[in-house]
C-alpha cells in the first residue's frame, strides 16, 4: 500500500494542475506516483480475488479453473 504521504503528494499535484497547471517535472512526478498507486491497486485487488470462491444455487463449486490455478499457485488454496 501507499504511504499516506504519496497519497497527499498525489493529491496536491491534482489540485495544481486543476488550479494552475503543473511544469515538466512535476507532470513527471505526478505520472511515477499515479503509476505506483495504480500498480498498488492492481496487486490488492488481485490478491482478493484470490480469496474469492464462487458457488452456485447448488452449493457446487463453480469457481473459475484460471481463478483455482491462481490460487494454487500463490499458495491460497483453502
């Protein structure tokens, strides 16, 4: 997860180039950051899909088999 300082950091820049716009390297510091919480993002939601298990009406498993490989694979088979 983001420190909460680059999360600030993220949002001031937003606020700038809202405002008053933003010079080359502040444009670049705001693409590093917004490219690292995406990345963050992306891996959170990756891992609670993991934990995900999908059954139908019946009870039966219904769980993707792409979902199951991943879950074998990290570890996370419950």
């Amino acid at each position: 997860m983001l420190d909460q300082a680059k999360i600030t950091r993220i949002n001031e820049l937003a606020r700038k180039s809202k405002n008053e716009g933003l010079n080359l390297k502040e444009q670049k510091e705001q693409k590093e950051l917004r490219s690292e919480y995406l990345k963050n993002v992306r891996k959170s939601f990756k891992n609670q899909l993991k934990s995900v298990k999908v059954v139908d009406e019946e009870g039966q498993d219904v769980t993707p088999e792409k979902l199951k490989e991943e879950k074998r694979n990290s570890g996370l088979n419950h």
